[in-house]
C-alpha cells in the first residue's frame, strides 16, 4: 500500500504541507481535542476550525 514512486513522493510532501497546518491549529488556537462527538458535528467543528484558519 503506497509502496509506487507516487505515492512515497506524497508521503515526502505531507511533513512539509500539512502537518504545519495542523501545528498551527494545535499551538495557536488551543485546538488539542474535540469537544463533541458525533461525526457530523465532529465534521462541523472541525470545518469551523480549517474556516478560522483560512481566513
């Protein structure tokens, strides 16, 4: 699984695309867990966050 030369080139990417991201969200707006549970407001309270970070 992921073992073609497309795929470990993706993989070589994330560390530098979207991990960033995801440290950000965490250290700046204090995003270490989620609050609710389903997984439709999960979707939502996420969708807020990425909405947040966009702007």
């Amino acid at each position: 699984m992921g073992q073609s030369e497309g795929g470990i080139e993706k993989r070589k990417k994330r560390g530098y695309n979207v991990e960033p991201v995801f440290a950000h969200l965490k250290h700046n707006h204090h995003f270490k867990r989620l609050m609710l549970k389903s997984m439709k407001k999960v979707e939502i309270e996420f969708g807020l966050q990425a909405l947040a970070h966009t702007i």
